[in-house]
C-alpha cells in the first residue's frame, strides 16, 4: 500500500489531551486516500473528512466509496456526478455520497415518493376497481403500504442510480479528478467553501486557479 507522506503535517491536542495529528494521520492511512488517488486529494477533503469522522455525522468510508467507483469508471446507486453550472463554485464537479443518520434516510424517502409515489397503493385500487368493489386498507395493508414506500422506493431509486446525499467536490484536469472538499446541497455553505479552495487547495494544484478563473 502505498503510504507516502503528505505535504503538510497537523499539530496539537483536542480537549482530552489527544494528539489531532495522529488521529489525523491514522485516518489518512485507514481510509487509503494516498493509494486510491495519490496525490490527488486536498488538505480539505481530509480534514473535513476527519471532522464529519469525529462528530459522527460523517463516514469517511462511504466517500471513499465513491471516489473508487468514480476513479475505476464504474456505476454508482447515487446521482452521476455532474459539473456545477453557478457560482461560486462554477468549473467545479460535484458527486454526490450517502451521509449518515436519519437525515439522509428522510431525504431518499422523501424523493422516491416524489418519483414513484405508492406503487402499492396504486395497485390496490386498480384491484378494487377492476373488482367494482368498494374496499378498505387494513391493518396488513398499512404495513405493507409503509414498506413499499421506504424499502421499496430506495430499491427502485438503487436500481435507477438516483439516491441523492451530500457533495464530493472536484476538478478535472488532464483526464484526472482531483478530490477538493465535501460539503451540502446548502448553497448558503458553498461561498465559504471556495474560499476555503481558495486559500488551500489552489496552493496545493495551481491548475485550479486558472480553472477557476475561466469557470
């Protein structure tokens, strides 16, 4: 495994006497960062990854997840990645990654009823009418109902590779993706967020000034 050290090194404690540096770097290691995209990945992108690690609000393996099957060409149950179109973060790419918690959850269910609303609803009163009957859901078909709207709606937006979830952003350059940040759908985040490019990731690739600066 290739475990080369990085450019920049972190220094310090948190408030219980741990050393931030070795955690930083335990993760860098665990998560392969440096063999999956060596020497593509930013500052940003670990310590953000670090920090969503830390609060429990994100798990560092599902982004790398994605950054696999992107690196190796291969289909993904979430959205395809696609390039920003608006400021501040124009030029820029974007693929999206299963966060953690019930947010997430709520969110897919929310969109596979937009999409696909209640299938088994749906049969149920073709049933009934094809039948002229008048008919009444009871207590297995509300269990049923429920089902089919949270397990069977992520399954047919896995099938469709529709799962939607929060951003990994990056820039393409010379037939190369370069892995930057990750952050929310909140455009009210992303200002900050390219400043953070900005000031750190353009140093680390100077390709993205430029980039930016035509975006």
């Amino acid at each position: 495994m290739n475990t080369s050290q990085p450019q920049w090194a972190v220094t310090g404690t948190d408030q219980d006497g741990n050393d931030i540096g070795a955690e930083v770097e335990w993760l860098r290691r665990f998560t392969r960062l440096e063999e999956v995209v060596p020497g593509r990945y930013s500052f940003l992108l670990l310590m953000s990854l670090f920090g969503g690690w830390k609060s429990g609000m994100v798990d560092p393996n599902k982004v790398i997840h994605e950054i696999k099957l992107l690196e190796n060409g291969e289909a993904s149950t979430l959205k395809p990645p696609i390039q920003n179109r608006h400021p501040p973060l124009k030029g820029l790419w974007h693929k999206h990654y299963l966060e953690q918690g019930l947010p997430s959850l709520a969110k897919n269910v929310a969109r596979g009823l937009h999409k696909h609303g209640m299938p088994y609803f749906d049969q149920k009163i073709a049933e009934s009418n094809a039948a002229g009957e008048t008919r009444y859901m009871t207590p297995d078909d509300l269990q049923a109902l429920a089902a089919d709207v949270v397990h069977g709606n992520l399954g047919r937006l896995r099938e469709a590779e529709a799962m939607t979830g929060e951003w990994i952003l990056f820039a393409k350059y010379e037939g190369k993706n370069y892995y930057l940040d990750i952050t929310t759908h909140d455009k009210s985040f992303h200002e900050h967020v390219r400043k953070n490019i900005d000031a750190v990731s353009c140093k680390e690739f100077p390709f993205l000034g430029h980039l930016l600066a035509n975006a």
